[in-house]
C-alpha cells in the first residue's frame, strides 16, 4: 500500500485551518502538523518535513516571504500556496520564490486533492483563471518603458491606502473607511512596503508626501 501524502496546513483562520485539514485527512492524506504565521511554517518545515506544505499568503509575517527562506534550508520542500489573493505580482513572486503551487481558495476539495498529488509527484500547478493573465501581464512590462517614480507601480487601491497611512490611520481605521477587513489592508501594506522598497508604515508614507510634492 502506497504511504499517505504528509501535508502541513499553514492559515491563520483557525476554522478554516482545521475545516481543511480534516476534509484532506478524510481523503486520504495525512496531516503532519498545522500553523497559523511564517514563524509557524518555518518550524514545522524544519521539525516535520512534510511532503507538501499548503500555506496562505496573508498570515503574520507573509506567506511569500516564507517560501523562499524554507527552500533555502530545504530545497525539495514542496509548497502549494492556497489563498484568496489573484494578484499577478503575488503568483510570479509565489512560484519564482520556488513554489510549486498557486491555487484559490474558492477551488473544490477534489479538485485540491488531484492537485497535491500531481504537485507530490514533481508537477506544478496554477489556477487557470490566473496562469493566462500572469503571463500576459508579464510580458506587458516587458515592453513597458521604465517608471521614474516609484508610487507608478502602485495599484489604485494601494494608492487609496497609502494616502490614509500617510494621514497616519492605523490598519484598523482605514479597514473601516474603506469598508474591507483589516487583514486586507495589512496584505496591501505588504505589498505597498516591497514596492516601494521601504521597511516601514513611517517611510511609506514620507515617500507619498515626497511623490505627492514632486521630490
């Protein structure tokens, strides 16, 4: 008999967390250990070395930033992002970070069953509603001229938010202003921060006053 897939699930929704692993445990799989931030991915890939590791993006200390520093200690750690989040930034980075899945969370648990197996026999995997678009976007700012100003490659959305930051609005209050959940705003932030190459909510938002005043 085939040994079962040992899977780690790593969200920061505890209900949604514990919902999904015991449907994939139901399937057939084997669930190894569960998490809810990068902190909690790094030690259970270090401690438990699962076949697969199904993470989210947005969950304390960012997804995407975990893949890269696990398959520096573990290269043929297999990873398989599952999230809500279609940005064509987060699937190239996900899966030129190493991942070697991309999949929404609306997907069916069949469906995710057939993946992580085809992903725990060396295949990788991206949503189809999001492959196409990530390739046209991408060869998009291939042609495209180089920007000078580096609140350009910010998003219309993550302009709105960077223009509150800089009111000084915590996460919360522009979450409510904006009518959206304060973890959407924090993925934004993530984002906002490695786009402008800033460490900070502080110097996010002296760059927008300096864009703002022609600096």
């Amino acid at each position: 008999m085939t040994a079962p897939i040992r899977l780690a699930v790593i969200d920061d929704h505890p209900l949604f967390r514990e919902g999904l692993a015991r449907i994939l445990s139901d399937i057939g799989f084997k669930i190894v250990a569960e998490g809810g931030s990068k902190e909690d991915a790094l030690r259970i890939a270090e401690q438990e070395r699962p076949d697969i590791m199904l993470m989210d993006i947005s969950m304390p200390g960012g997804g995407l930033s975990a893949i890269g520093q696990i398959r520096a200690r573990h290269p043929d750690q297999k990873i398989v992002m599952l999230t809500v989040s279609e940005l064509t930034d987060d699937v190239a980075e996900a899966m030129n970070n190493g991942a070697k899945g991309y999949v929404l969370k609306g997907v069916g648990s069949r469906t995710l069953a057939e993946i992580l197996r085809n992903v725990a026999n060396g295949e990788a995997y991206v949503s189809p509603a999001l492959s196409a678009r990530v390739v046209s976007d991408l060869s998009s700012r291939s042609t495209a001229p180089a920007t000078k100003n580096p609140l350009d490659d910010l998003t219309e959305r993550e302009r709105a938010i960077l223009s509150l930051v800089a009111t000084g609005l915590s996460n919360k209050r522009i979450a409510l202003q904006l009518d959206t959940q304060e973890k959407t705003i924090k993925h934004h932030m993530t984002r906002i921060l490695a786009k402008l190459r800033v460490s900070n909510r502080t110097e996010a938002a002296v760059a927008y006053r300096d864009a703002a005043n022609g600096r």
